[in-house]
C-alpha cells in the first residue's frame, strides 16, 4: 500500500546502542548501524551510542544482558537486537524497514 510506504518514509527513528568499549563487535555494530541509518533513514534518525562500561546506568534502566545491543525506541513497536549488526537485511527488518531487492528475493 502506498501510504503505509509513505509513513515509513516519514517516520522517525529514535535507536540506541549498547556497546562494551571499542571491542571488535562493539567497533563492528558501530560501523553497520550508522551505514544502515545513513543508507536506508537519512536525515530521520537519532541514534545514541552507550558505552556500558561508562554508563552502566543505563545498561540497568533498559536491562541489557548482553552488548552489542541495538533497540529501537521509535517508532513503536520497540525491537532489539544483539550483535555486530552485520546483516543488514535482519536489521533492516526488525526496523520495520524493507530491505532493498536482492539475489536472495529473486527466484527464477
């Protein structure tokens, strides 16, 4: 439907992610998401990085067992997701986003 497409387009994203220092998955979940958001959500997205080791605070209020970890606020509903972020079309679709058309979604 064309309007659910255009309120995806609308939509503004508020993420989070939980990392421990500069880890290689931290270092790695770091890269993904911010090419994701810069790709796929330019211009409609705030995207705050929490180093546990610095904030454990916060790890505690959004009860973090495990980094990295991304969760997304907003738009509801709210989804998260653990590891280096690395495929981009799982991500992409715990964001409510569709992932681009690819070899994996054609069948011949």
């Amino acid at each position: 439907m064309e309007s659910d497409e255009q309120s995806e387009g609308a939509a503004h994203y508020v993420l989070h992610l939980y990392i421990t220092g500069a880890t290689p998955n931290s270092t790695r979940a770091v890269q993904n998401i911010k090419a994701i958001c810069e790709q796929h959500l330019k211009s409609r997205y705030e995207l705050l990085i929490i180093d546990i080791y610095q904030q454990p605070e916060l790890a505690k209020q959004d009860q973090i067992i495990a980094a990295p970890t991304l969760i997304k606020k907003h738009p509801l509903p709210a989804r998260r997701l653990i590891g280096d972020l690395s495929e981009h079309n799982k991500v992409l679709l715990a964001l409510g986003l569709s992932p681009p058309p690819g070899p994996d979604s054609v069948h011949e």
